[in-house]
C-alpha cells in the first residue's frame, strides 16, 4: 500500500463514522455503554445461564472488528495489524454460535481466511476437522472447502472431488470475485504459480468492485482474502510455493503486512483489546478456547451443532469464573452471578 491508499482507508471509515456511529464507533471506549446496556438486557431476560451467554456471544460478533483495523493502518503499525487480525479471528470463531443453518460450507468459508491472514494453523483442525468430510452444497464455497481440506490434509480424494467442483463452478455464471477466489485455490492444488499470481492479482481487483452484503469503501480497501491465499504459502507443501509467487501490487493488498509477518515468522499475534472489570466476560471470551466444530445429521443434511458449540462455550465460561471466584471475590465472578439469577 503506498501512503495515499492508507489515507484512503482512513477518510472512508471516517465518513461511515459520521454517518453510522452506532456501527462504526471512532474509539474502543465508546462501544462500551452498548457492551454494558446489552450485559443488563441479557441479564433481565429468565432464561438459562448458557442461552444468556449465547445471546451475548451473538451480540459481540464482529464487536469492533473494522474500529481495530481503521486504528491500525491510521497508526501504519504492522504489529498491532497482526494482533487485531488475531483478535477479530479469534470473535468470528468463538461465535460460531451465530451460523446458520449449513454444514461447514458457510462458516468455514467465511471464517477462514481471517484466520489464514492472521497465521493460526492450529485453528484449522477446530473449523475443518478432517473427519466431517467433505461439504456438500451448491454454492462456491464447497468447492474452495473442499479443495483447500484436501490440500491442507494432503487428501487426494478431497483434492480430487473439489476439483471437480471447481471446475463446474467455474462454467457456471459467478461473480468475478467468487471466480478469482476459486482460482487461486485451484491454482495452489495444482501447484501453478504462473497463474496463481494472475489469479491473486485478480482476486485483489475483484475484491474493489464487489456488491455483498456489508462491503463497504473501508472493507473493499483490505482485502484479506488475498492475505490468507498469500500466507497459505507458507502453510502448505512445506512452504515450497512460498517464494515462487510474487504478492500483489494492488492498492487493497497490504504489502508491508505480508512483508512483516513473513520477517517475523508468520507469528500469529495478541489480543489487543482489554474491557473494564464489570465487562470481564468479553474479556474472558477473547481468550477462550474454541470449541472443534461439529456437525449434526438431520435426514439427508448435515448442519454445524450450533447447540454443542454454545453449550461447550458457556461451560469453559462458567469454569473460569468459578476458579476466579475460589481465589478472590472477582468482578467476573460476580458478573456470572448477575447472570444465574
């Protein structure tokens, strides 16, 4: 990114600030009030403690997630960029609570490049357990799951079925950005770096032009899709890929992220982000361990057991509260008693 692309990214979350502040707060401190008029909304609800931690997990998702990446690039500060992607990584997994109804399809797909850009392969095995086999839907991203778990699990079969997929994708009617993404999945599983650069390239103009759901000027001006293709590199085929492919000279690529992060051993970072005592449950939430993901059968479909998930995340939650609680009278602790009542 040259200096102009970063003022850029700057005024355009400024503006959506000016015209949205209750969706783009300007400070942490300000999303504050809304954490705690939530905490007393879920509170006053008679429902078990685990639906009440459910109910707060659907509400954090995605909490700040575009003010920490704005402050990072106004900042230019590398480091703190590789933490904030490790933090908003770790809030789209721990709410997984909030996925529809699919099988790993949907949620993987969407949580999974944050999670590449951010350098967490351990995570991988949690949203994609090789055991739950592969996706099976009609959208593009079973055939971008199905490829990637092949190649990730050294798993010819799935390499072989994505393909396929792919390869029909393709000749059907896609958005240019579905198109580029599917490419360089392909390209990886193939091993051709002539056209995975291409197909990077593209994937990073593509990203400018896209009409989804939430894109906005910010959100087209990083695209981390390109960041979690580019740092798969380093993951895959014991990294032979890696310096046979030229990153993208695109304005929405973060040249100098890529370049720290590789002179920093691809490192994933730290959490940032640090609540007052009567918010210590958000706190508690960012350094959870997140839950393997799995799947449920119901007829001939298969979706993500979104109630095991939230169940096992409320008891991880409970369990530290109660440790904190046996060493000294916590504000967690008595958060937690807030919520049992």
């Amino acid at each position: 990114m040259k200096e102009k692309d970063y003022q850029k990214l700057i005024e355009e979350y400024e503006k959506l600030n000016s015209q949205r502040e209750d969706m783009y707060p300007i400070s942490i401190e300000d999303t504050y009030g809304v954490r705690r008029r939530e905490i007393d909304l879920v509170c006053s609800k008679d429902v078990a403690f685990e639906a009440k931690v459910r109910s707060l997990l659907m509400m954090v998702k995605g909490d700040d997630s575009l003010l920490k990446l704005y402050l990072a690039f106004k900042k230019r500060d590398m480091e703190y960029l590789n933490d904030v992607l490790y933090e908003n990584a770790q809030i789209e997994e721990i709410t997984n609570v909030a996925s529809p109804g699919m099988d790993h399809t949907y949620y993987s797909y969407n949580i999974m490049p944050t999670i590449l850009a951010a350098n967490m392969p351990d995570r991988i095995e949690l949203i994609l357990p090789q055991e739950n086999g592969l996706a099976n839907n009609s959208v593009s991203g079973t055939a971008i799951v199905n490829v990637f778990m092949g190649v990730w699990y050294k798993n010819s079969d799935f390499v072989e079925a994505g393909l396929a997929q792919a390869e029909k994708k393709l000749g059907q009617k896609i958005s240019g950005f579905e198109k580029a993404y599917l490419s360089c999945f392909k390209d990886i599983a193939l091993k051709d770096t002539a056209s995975l650069e291409a197909d990077l390239d593209e994937l990073c103009k593509a990203h400018m032009k896209r009409k989804d759901f939430g894109m906005t000027a910010f959100t087209k001006g990083f695209c981390i899709e390109a960041h979690a293709i580019y740092n798969m590199l380093h993951w895959v085929y014991e990294g032979e890929l890696q310096d046979a492919v030229k990153m993208p000279d695109q304005k929405n690529f973060c040249q100098e992220l890529a370049l720290w992060q590789k002179e920093h051993n691809y490192q994933h970072g730290k959490i940032v982000t640090r609540y007052p005592d009567d918010l210590e449950i958000f706190n508690k939430m960012l350094i959870c361990n997140p839950p393997r993901m799995g799947l449920v059968t119901q007829g001939k479909e298969r979706y993500i057991d979104v109630d095991k998930y939230a169940h096992d995340v409320a008891a991880q939650l409970q369990d530290m509260g109660e440790t904190l609680s046996k060493k000294k009278e916590s504000a967690f602790g008595k958060l937690l008693q807030k919520f049992k009542r």
